[in-house]
C-alpha cells in the first residue's frame, strides 16, 4: 500500500496567524495544496477520511465538509474518525484498510485542529433555562424560565484537557511519568532543547518547510505563513531551566518549555494502490508495512501505550528495533518521550505486551531528526499525518529502508507503525 505524498499547513502556535480560520478551513487548505502538489486528477479520489479530536458542534463530520471543496465531485465518500492524538493515524490506517480490502485504490487521509476555536460551553443551569424558555407558550413563561439564571450560571465551560475517568490532565499524567520513571528536569529540558535545535537545522535547509504549503491568511490576504512559528531558534538550556514547573508547583519538572504547545494546522496524505500509483506514473514516498494500536490503564502511565504497540507492529512487519533506520516518535511531553524509550528497553514492559525480550534501546541519532511537537507544534488531529510524510521523506533523502513511527494518545492509546522506502 504506497503512501504517494504527504503535506500541511505550517503549524502554528493557538491565537496566533490562524486564529480566526477553523479546523475544516485548516483541512481545505492542506487537501487542496496535496490535490495540486500532486497534479491529482480529483475526480480519482474515491474517499476522503479525516480525523479532528475537538469537532464543530455546527459540522462535526469534518471529513464530509472538507470533501465539499470545489476541487471534488460530491460523491466522494467522506467520514471522519478521532482517536484523540492519533486520529490521523486511525484515518491513515482505515485507508488503508480499504485499499488492502479492494474496496478504493485512491484515499486522502489526515486530520486539522484549531485549538484557537474550541467550542465554549454553557453551564447546565443556563441550557436548562434556555430549553425551557424556548418551550413556553407565553412571554410571560419564557420571562419566567430566564428569571431562573443565576450569575453562577453565566460562567463558562470549556473543554479541558484532562482525562474523564481519573479527571488528571495530561500534564499531570506526564507528572507522573517523570517520576515514576525516575526522569529529571535537566534530562527533560536536554530533549526539548534538542527537538528545538533540529527543527530549526530543517527549516533553514528546506526538508521541513518542503511539506508545509504556504497559507494567505485573510481579510487581505497580504500576510503568507510558510512555516512553523513555535520553533525557538534561540533557545538556550538555561532559558527552560529558568521556566517554572506548571502542572505540580512544589515538587515538579514538567514546564510550558518541554511540553508541546497548543496549536492550529491541518495535514493530509495520498494512499493509492500500489500498481495504481505506478500507473499513473506516480513513485510513492514509502509504503506502509504494518502498524498496531494498543491500550493501557488511563490511570496508570496515560502516554505509555506506544511501548506495548511497536513490539506488535515490529513483529508483523518481520523486523526488529535495530533494524529502523529512523525512528519518528511524537513528542507531547519531554517526559512521555524519554519514558517510551526506557519502556521500549525494558523487558518488563516487554513482556506486559506478549513479548520475552525488550523491544530495543533507540538509537537517539536516529530518533526524530528534524524536532518533534514539541519544537513544531501538535495540532491533535493533525500530528500523525505530519509524522508519517516527515518519516517518508526523510527515508528517501537518506536512502534508508525502515522506519519506525510512534503516537501516544489520550485514553491511555497507542499508535505503532513500520514504513519502508518506496
């Protein structure tokens, strides 16, 4: 199943240049750029499946208002899936699953988020008398109904980054992953700067702004946005050491320096059949050979996951952790990623995912050697399309065989999938 190209928006930090555009603007934008970069005939584009993790109460199957772009016929297949922090990854995988199926040969598959749009809730007290207004038969019943609001009622909701079964958010969770794993401030700050540092050696020469298509943003669309504006070229360790813990203020290490930031930004990907693409003379960026999801306890280690799905996706693809040339692992926290890598050395987590033996020590050379979110942002529904085409990409300028990708989710979930050169 060949991945034929990939592109994005830049991602940019929330309340920002994109503040004023949506997730589904996001994902017009990124699906047309690949439509034109690719000289796609839109009308072979057979479904459309994309993945957000907060959608428009007004539009929330954004797939389906995404396809509606004038570029394709109404009658491509759209639907759209979350899988909270892999949910470009869950809608790269049912494409391919259709492709493998014979059902399509021809799928663009991705995500977009606008973090900068979050829908703001009322407070039950407030809907209730609203429904309750809207139902009376008189003024004076709908008078009455509003009288019932109390100021309390006023304040908003908004949607929090925290876990429903344990209310923990994820910075706490990545708290207390830092400390179970025995994984300092210094170390976690080390990482971050390193994420920073090679992000910003792949934008000055072109790899990463080469998958970012440009955005005019509007009114008058006098202002183009061509990369990614949370990359800190001047960031220094002594600057993130100086930052204060946020999550736990006394005892903790996770800071707003090595976490990922809030983010806008929208990705996509084109997944042919293989004969199909060689046919219409497309040379495929990679080919995906397996791939895995796994799940653990949300009140144990919430980012862990992706420790019990690479020995699986490993293991279906017939190779080992030595054999990944690159390894492309999502960095939402400092502390989840350098967790991963202790979880995929350890043979206990190993054998908690069915396996005698560790995974594997990673190869830090190899390991996400153009930054990472934390450096180029994470907009939820989009980071995992990013993921791929960067590891597609960077196979083929160095001439290297296998990949190993990487994403931890919300949920407790895990993502693991092994690519291979085209």
């Amino acid at each position: 199943m060949a991945v034929v190209a990939g592109v994005r928006t830049p991602f940019v930090r929330s309340g920002t240049v994109f503040k004023h555009l949506s997730a589904i603007e996001l994902g017009k934008l990124a699906v047309s750029e690949l439509v034109h970069r690719t000289n796609l005939d839109p009308a072979s584009v057979q479904s459309l499946i994309y993945g957000t993790v907060v959608p428009n109460v007004v539009a929330p199957n954004i797939a389906r208002e995404v396809s509606l772009i004038p570029l394709f016929p109404k009658t491509v297949d759209a639907y759209s899936v979350s899988r909270a922090c892999a949910s470009a990854n869950q809608a790269i995988t049912n494409a391919a699953d259709q492709i493998v199926l014979g059902h399509y040969d021809t799928i663009i598959a991705g995500g977009a988020e606008s973090l900068s749009n979050v829908p703001i809730l009322h407070s039950r007290g407030f809907s209730d008398a609203l429904v309750a207004a809207s139902r009376a038969k008189s003024i004076a019943g709908r008078v009455q109904a509003i009288a019932k609001i109390r100021p309390r009622d006023l304040i908003p909701i908004t949607p929090a980054i925290a876990e429903p079964t344990t209310g923990e958010s994820m910075g706490q969770s990545a708290e207390k992953m830092a400390k179970l794993n025995s994984i300092s401030r210094e170390e976690q700050d080390l990482f971050a700067l390193r994420s920073h540092k090679n992000a910003t050696a792949g934008t000055k020469d072109g790899r990463l702004t080469a998958e970012i298509g440009p955005v005019y943003v509007g009114p008058r669309y006098d202002t183009v946005v061509t990369s990614d504006n949370g990359i800190r070229e001047d960031s220094s360790l002594e600057q993130l050491a100086a930052l204060k813990p946020v999550f736990d203020r006394r005892y903790g290490s996770v800071t707003a320096g090595n976490a990922s930031p809030l983010t806008d930004g929208g990705s996509a990907v084109l997944l042919m059949r293989e004969d199909v693409a060689k046919a219409r003379g497309y040379h495929p960026i990679g080919y995906i050979r397996s791939y895995a999801y796994a799940a653990l306890d949300p009140g144990e280690q919430l980012l862990q996951a992706p420790v019990l799905a690479a020995p699986v996706a490993l293991q279906r693809a017939g190779l080992t952790l030595k054999e990944m040339d690159l390894v492309e692992m999502h960095e939402a926290f400092a502390a989840q990623v350098l967790s991963n890598i202790a979880g995929l050395a350890s043979d206990e987590w190993a054998k908690r995912a069915g396996f005698d033996h560790a995974t594997g020590v990673i190869d830090r050379e190899r390991l996400n050697v153009m930054g990472g979110s934390l450096s180029i942002g994470h907009p939820f529904g989009a980071t995992g399309a990013r993921i791929l085409t960067t590891l597609c990409n960077e196979l083929g300028r160095r001439n290297a065989q296998f990949g190993l990708m990487t994403v931890c989710a919300a949920g407790a979930l895990g993502h693991a999938m092994v690519v291979e050169r085209a």
